[in-house]
C-alpha cells in the first residue's frame, strides 16, 4: 500500500473481491436433520434454500436451527418450515461501504451476490470476508506491524488499535450445570454467538456455541442435559489490552469467529471480540485508516 491514502482503504474496493464464490444450498424439501449436517460439514452459518430450477426462495441460519431445537420440532421437518425469506443480494460491483450499509440497515449478517433479478447466486459476503480482505490491505501497509524488518523502526505504535476500543464491552456466562434450554433461551435474548460456561468456583471450563447445539440436536441429545454435557474446550482468550492486530491474525489463523477478552487475569471475562465486531467497526486495525471507519 505504500503510495496509497491509508485513509481511503476501503475506496474502490468492491463485492467481488472480498465475496466467497461457494455458496452452500439446499432445497426446501431438505430436512432439518440435513441442514445440521451440511452446516456442520461446511463450517457455515446459513444455507441458501432454493425451489425449483434452484430458485432462492430463503436462508436457515444456525440462529433458527438452534430455534427449532428449542421449540422442539422433529428433524424430519422440511427447511422450508423453519426459513426465512427472502435473501437479501448485493451485486458484484456494488461498492463494500455499500454492502455494509444494506447489511446495517436490514441486520443482517450475510448478503447473496448476484448479476440481477433472475441469475444464479454467484457468492456470499458475510462480515468475516470483509475482515479477510482488510487484514490482506493490513499485510501489505507500509504502516502496519505486520510489516517489520526495516521498517520495524518506523511503525508508529500510538496508532495502532488494541482489542478493547473493537469488542464487545459484555459477555453472558453461565454456570456448567445450566441446561441446554436455559443456554438456548439466553442466546436468543442476549443475540450472542456462544456462551463461557464456569465451574463451581467461577472459573471459565468451556464454551457452548450454536455449532455445539446443532450438533446435540442432530444426535437427538435432550435440552434438558447440562451444558457441560456439550461444551467446548478450552475457552479461548485475549487480553483487552493486545493489538486488534495479532488477535485478528489469530482468529484468521485458527479458523474461529469470536474470542472471549479479559482483563488482568484470564478468569475475568469482560467482553467479546469477533470477526463481525472487527468488521462492523472499521476498515482496518490501525488509526492510518481511522477516516474511512465503518460506523456500527
């Protein structure tokens, strides 16, 4: 980027290049018990549900999979009991600001690319994209930490952002022993990804995501069973303090959406950073770009 207004980063840059072009689909006849599969699978959040001659007609997310869960329906369910419709698209040219704006706008996590009404969907732009195209600009910015070497010396560290000006200043926790229904229902109210779960001496043991309950409704698992039955570990985290940068090169690096932050000690929990937070807050992990910052 040397030569470059770090201030415009994000001008000129369009859908298509930050969009992924693998788009997961399913058809509306397809059960609840596939939908887990493939999103599972894929490593995805939503599915693309089409009718005939694959025409988009919804989206199942992992929010309205967990849904059904907690409601009870049976996985031989159709998708098209539980999605929701219509997609919302973008086009290819379509300016980033432009995308996120639309995304802001309808609250949205996810935008489907297409040429026009009618077309084939053509990719998907969701948050952590975004994330990805930045972190690429990061890499190449002659005032990045990523750039060292001779010019280690030059980088101004005042500028760079830390973890705590990006996270979510909140975290919802809850005990190991709480049930499935009661981590569900906490996960709707709140609009939280994933919950740390403590022991009996409030440390933090694990980690329930929307992944792990799609996963224990796959396998018939009762919501009435504890949340340590199913949880994840261990819980990862990062320091308030640390550069935006290094932790965002980690959840790059370690395939992960989110992390929990502390303050001090690991223990004490006091937020949570994620690709989206990354993303919805600017466009880039320095103040070099702080003018063209993507306001939440």
């Amino acid at each position: 980027m040397t030569g470059q207004d770090h201030r415009q980063v994000l001008k000129g840059l369009r859908v298509q290049d930050a969009m992924r072009r693998l788009v997961t689909q399913l058809p509306t006849t397809a059960l609840l018990s596939e939908a887990c599969r493939t999103m599972i699978k894929y490593k995805v959040n939503a599915i693309l549900i089409t009718a005939d001659q694959q025409t988009p007609v919804g989206v199942v997310s992992k929010t309205d999979l967990m849904t059904a869960y907690y409601a009870g329906l049976p996985l031989g369910t159709e998708v098209a009991q539980i999605m929701v419709g219509p997609p919302r698209y973008c086009h290819p040219q379509d300016s980033l600001d432009a995308a996120l704006d639309q995304m802001r706008e309808y609250r949205i996590h996810r935008l489907y690319v297409t040429l026009g009404l009618g077309e084939p969907v053509s990719g998907i732009l969701a948050f952590p994209d975004i994330v990805g195209i930045l972190y690429r600009f990061c890499h190449r910015c002659d005032k990045s930490l990523l750039s060292r070497g001779k010019k280690a010396e030059e980088t101004a560290w005042s500028e760079q952002l830390s973890v705590r000006e990006v996270m979510t200043p909140d975290v919802y926790i809850l005990p190991e022993e709480t049930s499935l229904w009661e981590v569900m229902g906490g996960l709707a109210a709140y609009k939280f990804g994933a919950v740390p779960m403590v022991g009996a001496d409030g440390r933090p043991v694990g980690v329930v995501s929307k992944t792990d309950l799609i996963t224990a409704y796959l396998h018939a698992l009762s919501p009435d069973v504890p949340a340590r039955t199913i949880m994840s570990t261990p819980v990862l985290t990062c320091q308030q303090d640390e550069l935006l940068l290094d932790v965002i090169q980690r959840l790059i690096f370690w395939d992960l959406h989110r992390i929990f932050v502390f303050k001090d000690r690991p223990e004490t929990l006091v937020g949570v950073l994620s690709l989206s937070d990354a993303a919805r807050f600017r466009s880039g992990s320095c103040r070099a770009c702080l003018v063209s910052r993507i306001s939440p």
